[in-house]
C-alpha cells in the first residue's frame, strides 16, 4: 500500500500545482479589479458608486459555486465560448475582487478625513493625496484581510474541481478512483491544503501585529 | 451573441423543485448552525478551562478545518467515512455533518470571543448572589454570551446557507441541484441560472433583514 501511496504523490503534486497557479492567477485578476471598484465604491461618483455597490452586494450574496455555474454553463449560451479553466478563473476573479473591493474600501475608510483636508490644503492633486498621503497607510490596513482572501480562493479553487478542472481535489478523487485506497489519499489531500493554507494565515497573522502599531 | 430562445415558462413549471430546494438549503443551514454551535460552545470551554490536551486538540481542529476547503470536507463525509466503518448516513446527512464540522470550527472561535466579551462584573455579581460555577455558567455567562455574538451568529447562517450549495455535488436536492436539474433536462441555462442567483440574493438579504431586526431587539445595552 506504501508503494501505491507513493505511486500517487506525482499526481497530487501536480493537481496541488494546477491549484496554486489557479489560485495565483485569481489573486492577481482579483486584486487589480477589486482595488479599482474598491476606489469607485469610494471615491466614484453617485452612478458609478452605485453600480459598484450593487456589484460587489451582488456577488457577495451569491454562493461562490453558483457563479461558477453562471459563468461556466451561462456564457456559453449567450455565445461566449470559454474553457472550464478560463471560467473558473473569471468567476473566481469576479468573486474574489468584490471582496478585495470591500476591504480596499474598508483600508481607505479607516484614515482619518482629517488625512485627507490637510493633503488639499498643501494643493495635493487627488492622485497624489491617494499616492502620498492615504493609500500608504490604508495598504497597511488592507494587507492582513487580503492575505486571507488568499486563503479564500486557495479554497475556492477546490470548487473549480466541479467543472473538470484536475485541481488538487480532483486528482485525489482520480487517484482514490484507480487504487481504491480511499483515507490515507483524502488525509495527504487534507494536509497539502492545509499546509499552504496555514502558512498563508500565519502570514496573515504576522502581519496583523506587525502593524498593529497604526491607531486612530 | 448567438441565437437565445427564452422560455420562461418551463422554467416557471419546475419552480416548486426551486422552492423546495431553497427550503432545504435553509433547514440544511439552520442544522448546521445548530449543531455547530453545540461543538463551538463545548469547544470554546474546553479551549478555556480543559486541561492542556484539550486546549491542543480544539486548537488542532480550529486551524485545520478552517484551512481546507469545505468541498474537500464533504467528500469525506460522504466517501471518506463509508471506507471508515461508518455506513449509515445518506448524502444529505452526510453532507449535514460535514456542514457542522465546519460551522463548528468557526463557531468555536466565535464562542471563544463571545465569552472572552461577558464584562468579568457579570460573572463576579454571580459570585456573589451565592451561584454555583454551573449556575452561572446556565444564568449569567452564556444568556450574555448569545445576545453579544448574535450578529457573528446570524452572519454565520447566511454564510452556512451559501454553502448550502456544496450539497449539490452530493446530488442532495437543493436550490443549485434545481438549477442544475433545469439546465441538464431543458437546455434552460439563462433561466435556470437567473432563477437560482435571484432566489439566493432574495433569500440572504430577506434573512439579513429579519436577523437584523431581531438583533437590535435583543442588542446588550453597554
């Protein structure tokens, strides 16, 4: 049984692979959409706020499987052909940037008003009150819940096993599927999750108390 | 775009496997959180006052549910225990354990801040009117505890409910199994997937609304 566990780790290395780049992927899409909605949800003006607030509520509200769904099986229908892989990857993104867009919104919130009247009063231009004055505080801010909006999509992308996907998940399931050597697969599988997982909270955590320094 | 022929009407036809299945994701939920919260709240006091075994265990079962995909959890309720010995639940009940193993890893951490959160006066003025530990345990400390963490609590029924949705890939016939029904038999994919996406936001902000209102009902005065 030993040798068939082994015979199986290239395959669950893999699959933790294809994870981890879908996971990638995802957080860079997610973060750049979510931090341009982050800014219209706080800074746009009224229509735009609008349309991103429904937007992110929107998403917010839908269990993240049913959008993959939407994405997966209703695009096609209106004529835009997607590969599974290209779909998960969207409808990951999509759901994962309308959190990182709340959190970019919460980091900016949080400084003081204050911050922003005295950027104006020295003639900062809005770019430069973003850029010099509000965002390298409110990033500090942002970081730890974003780091776990990692952890989030790590998760997530065990979804995208639904479509197809050889994900970490799936390739266990194939494995379990040829060597009938059920718990000691779904154990590795449970650990290799775990073990990104954790790291990225511990991360998370660092961070947490590295600027836990920044009051107001 | 290509050619889309809408056709409500079928869709409309099986909405009662619809209805059906947002009840059953809510009764799905709302057993989660109960069973949840029984594991969070003896989780929690054995994280606080167990002895250092305890405290290790519940702290190992925290971060490693909390760190694993739930689907990946579900799949070994329903595959995993089987090969285990353990034979005699079904998909949906398989799914309704897996569902408070989860809820309960996060519950724990709820409890934990909720009791942290009971002003220690409480607990002294307990002492003091002659209580016993249990008595104030069953009086003082966990009527405090609920009315403190009920936002987290609700937040974590809407939460549990949108995972509901995992029950799916156990064929367990919920909202997104309906849908799924719906576009496999009918090629209604638009609808079947606008009807789903508009019961669950119906669904979560019409709870949200109603917990709401029973939170600040039952809000402590600080």
């Amino acid at each position: 049984m030993a040798h068939q566990i082994l015979s199986g780790l290239p395959q669950l290395l893999r699959g933790l692979g294809v994870s981890l780049e879908i996971a990638g992927i995802v957080l860079a899409l997610a973060s750049a959409g979510g931090f341009l909605v982050g800014i219209v949800l706080q800074y746009g003006g009224i229509l735009l706020r609008v349309a991103a607030r429904v937007y992110v509520d929107t998403i917010r509200g839908i269990p993240v499987l049913v959008l993959i769904f939407v994405v997966y099986f209703g695009l096609p229908a209106v004529g835009l052909r997607l590969s599974a892989f290209q779909a998960g990857i969207a409808a990951l993104s999509i759901f994962a940037s309308a959190h990182i867009a709340e959190i970019v919104r919460g980091g900016i919130d949080s400084i003081p008003h204050a911050q922003t009247d005295a950027a104006k009063a020295v003639g900062l231009t809005f770019w430069q009150r973003l850029r010099l004055v509000v965002l390298p505080q409110a990033v500090r801010r942002m970081l730890p819940p974003w780091v776990n909006t990692a952890v989030e999509i790590v998760k997530g992308s065990a979804l995208l096993s639904l479509l197809g996907i050889v994900d970490l998940l799936l390739a266990m399931q194939n494995v379990v599927g040829y060597t009938f050597i059920v718990l000691p697969f779904y154990a590795l599988a449970a650990f290799l999750y775990f073990a990104v997982n954790f790291t990225i909270s511990r991360v998370a955590g660092v961070l947490e108390r590295r600027f836990a320094y920044l009051k107001y | 775009m290509r050619e889309y022929h809408f056709n409500w009407f079928l869709a409309w036809q099986s909405f009662p496997r619809f209805y059906w299945g947002l009840a059953l994701g809510l009764e799905l939920a709302a057993l989660a959180l109960l069973a949840g919260s029984v594991i969070g709240i003896a989780a929690a006091f054995g994280r606080a006052f167990g002895p250092l075994w305890l405290r290790a265990a519940v702290t190992s079962y925290v971060e490693f549910i909390r760190n694993i995909p739930l689907l990946l959890l579900v799949y070994f309720a329903f595959y995993g225990l089987p090969k285990a010995g353990i034979t005699v639940f079904d998909n949906v009940w398989s799914f309704i354990i897996a569902l408070s193993a989860y809820s309960g890893a996060y519950l724990t951490e709820v409890f934990r801040a909720g009791v942290g959160s009971v002003p220690v006066g409480y607990t002294e003025a307990g002492k003091a009117v002659g209580l016993t530990p249990w008595q104030r345990l069953r009086l003082v400390t966990l009527p405090v505890t609920f009315r403190i963490i009920l936002p987290s609590l609700s937040n974590t029924f809407i939460s549990l409910f949108k995972d509901t949705s995992l029950a799916s890939a156990l064929a367990v016939p919920e909202l997104t199994y309906a849908a799924e029904w719906l576009n496999v038999n009918t090629f209604r994919t638009i609808e079947a997937w606008t009807f789903a996406t508009a019961m669950y936001l119906f669904a979560g902000y019409g709870i949200a609304l109603i917990l709401r209102r029973f939170e600040r009902r039952y809000a402590v005065i600080r």
